[in-house]
C-alpha cells in the first residue's frame, strides 16, 4: 500500500500541490505544522499506520523533517517496520541500496540548509538592532509612567487602582514595581 504524508509549514499555505503529486496514494495524511516540530500528530498518525510491505510517500524530503537526526529516527523506525520511503522529487526510494544513500545525504543537506537559514536569520535581527530596530512589544509604560506609579505604589495606592489608571493587567503591575525592587537592591 502506498501511504502519503503531505505537510505545509503555516496554516495560510496551501497542500493542494502535494495532494496532487501524492494522488496515487491510497491513504493520505495531511497536516499543517512547522517541520521543525517533532510532534506533529498527523506524522505520528501516519507512522502508527503504515505496515510491512507499505511505502511512504513524500514529496519532498523537507515535508518529512528538516532535522537529520529525526529524518534518520523516521528512516530507522520505517525500516525496522519493513516500510520503504519514497522521495518524489529528489527520486528518492529506500527499496535500493543508492536510495538509501541518497536519503543519507539529502538528510545533511537539509540539516544544512536550516542552520544556514537559522544564522542568516540571527544575523539579519543583529544588524537591525544595531540600526535601532526594537523587536517584540512595546512596552505598556513609558519610564516616567513607571516611575510614577512606583510611587503611587509606595504612598499606598491599590493594585486594582493602579491597574484601572494605567490599563495594564497584573502580571504587568507587578512587573513594573519589581523593577523597583530589582533597582533598589543594587
């Protein structure tokens, strides 16, 4: 039996390409989750069903996992289970001794390709920092806001009323009096 697996990495992309490239396929899972994560029920799903004799069926290498060393844990459990993969568009098929080697290597390769990516990424935050980029929210209170509800804070003033004046939820408030805590221990 052939067994499909079809993944996107975000929910506004689209599986209707790999639904058409695995159509030949008698059963299909499909799932729209990061690569990266491991636990991706569809996945698990789909290696709980395939059976000895079965294939698994992919379109591209990086749809399965973009970490070798899962990719190697997938490839060792299909194997151990008597499941052949099978690579479309890199030709790839574990029923041969050269597709089991070709596997190997686009496995690296992959890994490769996403710490590239991954230092790419850490480069570009760390070149807009240093031009002034602020990343993540901005912060609720300015630090004159700050400084005065820390001492509307110590003149007695509520929680509740401090929340309701300046809009910011509790987890927040606190936050900003244990800066004043933190600094006043230095």
């Amino acid at each position: 039996m052939r067994v499909g697996y079809a993944r996107v990495s975000s929910t506004d992309q689209d599986l209707t390409v790999q639904r058409d490239r695995l159509a030949g396929c008698e059963k299909l899972f499909e799932e729209k989750a990061s690569g990266t994560d491991a636990a991706r029920p569809q996945l698990q799903a789909c290696l709980d069903y395939v059976r000895e004799g079965d294939t698994l069926v992919v379109t591209r290498l990086d749809r399965l996992a973009r970490s070798t060393l899962h990719l190697c844990q997938v490839a060792e459990l299909l194997a151990r289970k008597g499941v052949h993969l099978q690579v479309l568009e890199q030709q790839v098929d574990t029923h041969t001794p050269t597709g089991r080697l070709l596997f190997g290597m686009l496995a690296v390769i992959a890994q490769f390709e996403t710490e590239l990516r991954a230092e790419r990424q850490r480069e570009g935050i760390a070149k807009a920092q240093a031009h002034g980029v602020h990343f993540g929210r901005t912060k609720a209170l300015t630090p004159e806001q700050t400084e005065e509800l820390q001492a509307l804070r110590a003149e007695g003033v509520t929680l509740a009323a401090l929340q309701h004046q300046y809009g910011i939820g509790k987890t927040a408030l606190y936050r900003y009096l244990g800066q004043a805590q933190a600094a006043a221990a230095d």
